[in-house]
C-alpha cells in the first residue's frame, strides 16, 4: 500500500477510536468531579475518575457566541482535540447589572456534548489581556465605582484597580453565578473539566497601583505568607514592608500579590459552589535573560515566573499558573517550561501559537508529563493572528501541525496521562541549533537527531546533502515513556532516535533491539501490534517521519 495513504488510514482509524471513546465519556459521565492528583511533585487531571490528558485547543477571542460555534466543531474535529477552550465573556452573562443570561452556555455545553468534546472555560471578567474589555459597559465606563489604577501623579490608567471594593464584588458575583449555573448543568456531567480566572492579568506602563489604598497596603508588612513563598531576587531585610523585602522589585511583586488576592477571592467563592480545578495564564516575561526590575517590558503583577510564589501564596484557589508560549526561540520555550514546570506547580500549557513551527513542541510538553496543551486560535472564522500564529486560518491548513500528533496521543490519552503521573514520560523538541538532544532513561540513554533520512548515515562519504521534506525548518519532536526496565513506548515526528545502554558494557557483551512493534493501544488499553520493525526500519536507529506512529520497543541484552 502506497506508504502516506497507509498512514492516513492509520490516522483515520486513531480518529475514530479516539472520537468513540470521547462520545461515550461525555454521554453519560458519572462519578467524581474532574480534580487534580499529585504524587512526588508531579500532577495528573482526573476526569471521570481517570488521568486525562487535555489536548485542547482554544478558539478566537470573539467566537463565544452561539452562532459561530458551528465554525469552532469542525476545527477541533480535524485536529482530534478533546477539549475546547472558549471565553465565557462577563459581558455577555450580565449586560445588564444583576440580569444574568446563560443561554450561552446552555448552547456551548449542549453542543460539546454533542461534539464529544470537553470544555475548559475562560472567564473573561475584570482583566482580559490586563484590560477590562470584556467587562458590561455598565463596569467600564463607570470609574467612580469601579476605579482604575492610578500613576504617581494621579493619571488614570487603563487598567482596572485591584483595589476596587465593588469592581471585585461585581467580578465575584458574576463568577459565582457562572459556576452557580454551571452547578445546576452540569455538576454531574462534568463537560466543563477546568475553569481559567481572568486572561493574561496585569498591566502594562504603569508598575503598580499608586492610589490612596493601595499605597497603604504598600506600606504594610509583607504577609506571612508570601514570606514564606516568594523569596527576594537580592536578599535584604527577612521581614517588613515591601519595599525593605523586595528592593527594587517591591512595586511589581506586590502589584502581583495585590492582583493575586483580588483572583483568589473571585475563584474561592465559585469553587465553594463548583469545586473545579482553576488557574491563571500567563503573557510570559524573558526567561532566558537575568532577571532585572520591571522596566516596561512585561505585564507588571501578572503570574510571571518570578513571582509564581506571590501567587500560590496569596491565590491557594488557583491551582496553576500557566504559561502562553508565542515566543518561538527554542531556548525561551524550554526555559519558560522549566520555571514554570515545579512541584508546586504542574505544568499546563493553556495557549500557544498554532503557527507549523509549534507542532513539535507538542512532544516536548506532553513528554514532560504537563496536564496538557491548547493551541490558540482553532476556528474556521479564517482569522489569522499572524505574526504571532498561522498566516493561513483556513481548513485544513490551521490545524495540520498538529493533527496527527494529537490522534496519536488521543490513542493512548488516559495511559499517557498515567505514566506521566508515574513519571515515566520524557520530550524533546527540536531546538533552533538542529542539534541532537540526549533523553536520560533508567539505565538507558536515548539520542535524538533531526534532519535524517530514514535509510543510510550522514557520516557515509558522498551520503546525500539534501534534508527530508519538511525538516527545513525545525520540525522535529520525541515522547517517550518508560513503561518498563526494558521497555519504551515512542512516538515522534522528523526525528532519528537511537536508544544505547547507558552503562558501557564489556567488549563481547552489548545491546539490542529486542522488538521494535508498531501497532495501537485499543480502547482498554491493550496493545495491538502491527508490525515488528526489523532489517532497514531499525538499522539507521528509528526514523519518525511527517506520519507519528507508536513504537513499542524493548531492548535486550547480549
Ligand atoms: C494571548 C491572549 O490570551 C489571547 O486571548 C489572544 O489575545 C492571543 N494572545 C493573541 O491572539
């Protein structure tokens, strides 16, 4: 059979057991609420009583209205995600101050279910991107009672004041009678798995709020319990106010904790009424660079990296702080994946640019054991958020960078969610340099190169200058998971993997493949074998191409 339509149908099949098993789960869920696990520092989401992981996509800012959700189905259909993300926008609830229409809702939950799909809601409320666009007109128009931050000079920003008594109390209320409704439709369906609280928090061109109460809050003593979690970049006093702890980072830092309270009070009430997993997203800041004071570079106060203490102190509701990766360097994503990957903090990646270059980095993030991920901005309203993503928004070019990646994870979700709860799962993307990437298994080592051939080695004279189709730019990416001493579950694309003894052995002693099988994991998990690869497929190691599949490999010993 010619090899693409091979793995088409292959694709196809992946779809359909993914779609079916989806269906079933949505149709009739039953038991505990979807919640979060950890064991030793590392996190799975539980959905119907089972590890889940989100491979989720997030549709366009303005697709929350009931008519254009037929253009939203079809996009997470083609790409085989199993999770929409979705504004619920403050406005549209409550236009009205106290008259709350859900009929929004209504028709987004009954549609999901339809479509098979979970839903991650996005609240849309006080701050969206840091502004209060997403606010009623009756909120942002009205700064006498809902005040906005102020500069030095008493100079109006933007952005609204977390110091606003009735600004939270609105925020508070509408959210509360989100999950109050939320209780009543779907308390025991649990098509809504995880609530996000805001959107990309805090502010730009202005550091902090310098209204009156907020500079007395400034001027207190530094919480016990931010103490305790957010140390000083530069080590000063151990106690006092924000500017003796933190130095010249005192005004970010507490506009964090200042933004930080003010979420913790909208997502505690609603989680007394629907107790649902929640976090925040974050407009990330360099991680690469040293750290250094807030110089207009960022969002000031939002869920940086370097604050991620601030926020588990003062917002123990919010159980993630989650980064928004657009920045396509390879070393930024990797470092923002580390400083936010941390025990106290799972890794969750609620957007990323749906450009083709983030198709690998998929790998990189579900290998990492992260609860999941979501592209942004999947619809067929051909909207393009060029630079930042796709320059084509049309089908099926907007989600071919990652469709075939998601069948394969769908195929296998809850147990990949397991191992990765286990700790039994690794990834790599391809970095900017093209250079191999080492993964360190027990007792094993696995090597990872990119821009091979699947036949021959780069070292034979004469071996061709030419790279595979689709390797010209950064392409590849590996997940592995250890599901035994010997034994590795593996998928990729655009990548060579060699896996090696990592012990050296004596000279007439040495390692091999034992099996090299590809094949599916059916709905009860079971692996079904396809094919051994053996001969050409496995002496050049095992090349991944444009088409993912699953390898079962075990290596023997001699
Ligand atoms: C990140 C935001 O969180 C999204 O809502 C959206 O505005 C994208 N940036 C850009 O399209």
């Amino acid at each position: 059979m010619d090899k693409k339509i091979g793995a088409r149908l292959q694709g196809a099949r992946l779809a359909m057991l993914l779609t079916a098993a989806l269906a079933a789960q949505a149709a009739g869920a039953t038991g505990t609420a979807p919640h979060l696990e950890s064991r030793d520092g590392r996190t799975a989401l539980f959905v119907d009583g089972a590890p889940f992981l989100i491979l989720g996509a997030q549709a366009n800012n303005s697709s929350n209205y009931p008519a254009v959700l037929p253009q939203v189905w079809p996009a997470l259909d083609d790409m085989h995600a199993n999770t929409l993300e979705i504004p619920v926008a403050w406005e549209q609830i409550e236009p009205v101050e106290g008259r709350f229409d859900f009929s929004y809702v209504d028709t987004l939950l009954a549609q999901a279910r339809e479509h098979g799909k979970r839903l991650v809601l996005l609240w849309f409320g006080t701050w969206k991107n840091t502004s209060p666009s997403y606010a009623p007109e009756w909120v942002k128009f009205d700064n006498k009672r809902f005040p906005r931050m102020v500069d030095r000079d008493g100079k109006a920003s933007y952005c609204l004041s977390p110091f606003g008594e009735q600004t939270l109390a609105a925020d508070r209320k509408a959210f509360v009678a989100l999950m109050t409704h939320l209780a009543q439709v779907d308390g025991t369906r649990h098509t809504v798995i995880m609530m996000q609280v805001e959107n990309e928090v805090g502010t730009y061109g202005l550091v902090r709020d310098f209204g009156a109460k907020a500079q007395a809050a400034f001027e207190r003593p530094v919480p016990a319990e931010v103490l305790a979690r957010q140390p000083a970049p530069v080590r000063r006093a151990a106690s006092g106010t924000w500017r003796e702890v933190y130095g010249d980072y005192a005004d970010e830092y507490f506009h964090a904790w200042a933004i930080a309270s003010y979420i913790e009070q909208v997502a505690g009430a609603g989680r007394k009424v629907l107790d649902l997993p929640m976090y925040v997203n974050n407009a990330l800041r360099d991680a690469v660079e040293p750290l250094a004071p807030w110089k207009s570079n960022f969002a000031s106060g939002g869920p940086t990296y370097d604050v991620i203490g601030i926020y588990k102190a003062a917002a123990p509701h919010i159980d993630i702080v989650g980064p928004d990766l657009y920045n396509a360097a390879s070393a930024q994503i990797d470092a923002t994946l580390a400083r936010f990957q941390r025990p106290d903090n799972p890794l969750w990646v609620p957007e990323m640019s749906q450009a083709a270059g983030y198709g690998r980095i998929v790998y990189e993030v579900l290998g990492r054991g992260a609860l999941g991920i979501a592209p942004f901005g999947i619809d067929y309203t051909t909207y393009s958020n060029f630079p930042l993503g796709a320059k084509e928004a049309a089908r099926p070019a907007l989600v071919e960078p990652f469709a075939a990646t998601y069948a394969v994870f769908g195929s296998m979700n809850s147990l990949w969610a397991r191992w990765a709860l286990e700790g039994r799962t690794h990834g790599v993307a391809e970095g900017d340099d093209r250079k191999e990437r080492t993964i360190a298994l027990g007792g094993w080592t696995a090597t990872v190169s990119f821009q091979e051939w699947q036949f021959g080695e780069k070292s034979w004279p004469g071996y061709t200058t030419e790279v595979p189709p689709g390797t010209e730019k950064p392409s590849g990416g590996v997940a592995i998971a250890q599901i035994g001493p010997d034994e590795f579950v593996i998928t990729g694309q655009h990548a060579r993997v060699r896996i090696a003894a990592t012990q050296a052995m004596s000279a007439d002693h040495g390692a091999m493949y034992a099996r090299v099988e590809e094949g599916r994991f059916d709905a009860a998990g079971h692996w079904v074998m396809q094919r051994n690869w053996n001969g050409d497929q496995t002496d050049y190691g095992l090349n991944l191409t444009a088409s993912p599949v699953i390898l079962k490999v075990r290596m023997g010993r001699y």
